[in-house]
C-alpha cells in the first residue's frame, strides 16, 4: 500500500504528460516489454514514472544535482545534499555519474515492490559506501549524520547530539554478530528477517523516495 501512495505521489508531483514522447523513448516496444519484466511495475506505472523522470530531468539520465533538487523539495527544513549523495551512489549501479531511466526503475521497483531480501540487499548496498561488502562503523555514522541532517532541526527540535551515535551504535550491537567490528550482508540479513522493527526503526526506506 506504501508503494501505491508514493506512485500516486510521484504522480501527482509529475503532471507532464506525454504519451507520444514515451513511446518515442521506449521506441522498441521490446524495451518497455523488457522494463514490464525486470521490474514489478505495469506499463501504467512506467508510463507515469518515465513523465516525473523525464519532467526532472529532460536528457533523459538524473545526476547528482537532481536527486539533490528533488531531496531539497521534500526536506525544505533540513540539508539533504549528503543523503542525496550516497542515495545517487546506489542508484548509480554502473558508476558511471548519471542514472538513466532503466536503472532509476530497476532499483524503485526493488524499494517499493521487491521482496524483504531483495530491499535488505538494496539498503545493505546504501550502507556500503565503499561498496567493498561490509559496513563499517564510519560508513554508518555518515549515513546517520547525513539522515539526521535532512530530517533538520525544526522536525526534531530536542534531538540531542549524541543521537546519530547511539544510532550506530545500537546498530553494530544488533548487526555485527561476530564482533569484528563490521557488518556484513550476512550478518545484516540474518539480523534483519529475525527482527522486522529494525526496518522501520532504522528509517530505511520511508526516506528513500
Ligand atoms: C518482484 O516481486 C517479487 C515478489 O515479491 C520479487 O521476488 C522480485 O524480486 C521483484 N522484482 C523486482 C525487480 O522488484
Ligand atoms: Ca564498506
Ligand atoms: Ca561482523
């Protein structure tokens, strides 16, 4: 149902509409049947997604800049730009310093619509900064300042400074199984299917879209 909502969001926030230029993209009709099976979206949703994405961002790949944008627009109160940093590392699977279309729904469609396995590789991902396969005490405490920092002061006006810490550190306490001080998708996925609060108590991914 979560899912619904924020498409019907990214709707509303979209109202572009080109049907004639969505075609033109998707060109090859193999390239939108492609899209229907890689990803957990109807043509509906695609045609709805490629309008917001195209109306971001009309060359057809997001950069840094416009995930930087959007994030500012939902987040006014707080600084979103390191969130929006690392959130467009993930997206950007090919590392190649813009998302194209394709690989902005295959990773929205695993968030909104993949299975628990596939949202935790996703977040573990996220978390990875290096993206060498663990996560380490430093990469959390970046990711934490850089979700505190977008949530602002003004939504959490007695947050004290220490939040973010205690943060990581129940985080490692809960995560890092073996004690070697970092975290590893098996133990990130061993702890997550056990306990499904940590999802929501670690915001994963009501802030990602
Ligand atoms: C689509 O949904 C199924 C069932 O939840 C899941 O196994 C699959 O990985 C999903 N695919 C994507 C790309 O989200
Ligand atoms: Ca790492
Ligand atoms: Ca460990």
């Amino acid at each position: 149902a979560g899912g619904q909502a924020q498409v019907q969001s990214l709707r509303e926030r979209y109202s572009v509409c080109d049907e004639a230029e969505f075609s033109a993209v998707c060109h090859r009709p193999k390239g939108l049947e492609r899209l229907m099976g890689q990803t957990n979206f109807s043509k509906k949703e695609l045609q709805i997604l490629y309008r917001g994405f195209k109306n971001e961002c009309p060359s057809g790949a997001v950069n840094e800049e416009t995930f930087k944008n959007i994030y500012s627009q939902f987040f006014p109160q707080g600084d979103t730009s390191m969130y929006a940093h690392f959130l467009f590392e993930a997206f950007d699977t090919h590392k190649s310093g813009s998302v194209s279309f394709e690989d902005f729904v295959l990773s929205l469609s695993i968030i909104l619509r993949g299975s628990v396995t596939d949202k935790l590789n996703w977040a573990f991902n996220l978390y990875d900064l290096n993206k060498d396969g663990c996560i380490t005490r430093e990469e959390m405490t970046d990711i934490m300042h850089s979700i505190y920092d977008m949530m602002g002061k003004y939504t959490y006006p007695c947050m004290r400074d220490s939040a973010p810490q205690d943060h990581v550190e129940r985080f490692f306490q809960k995560m890092d199984r073996n004690k070697d001080g970092v975290v590893t998708i098996d133990e990130f996925l061993e702890t997550c299917q056990k306990d499904e609060n940590i999802m929501q108590s670690m915001h994963m991914f009501d802030n990602v879209i």
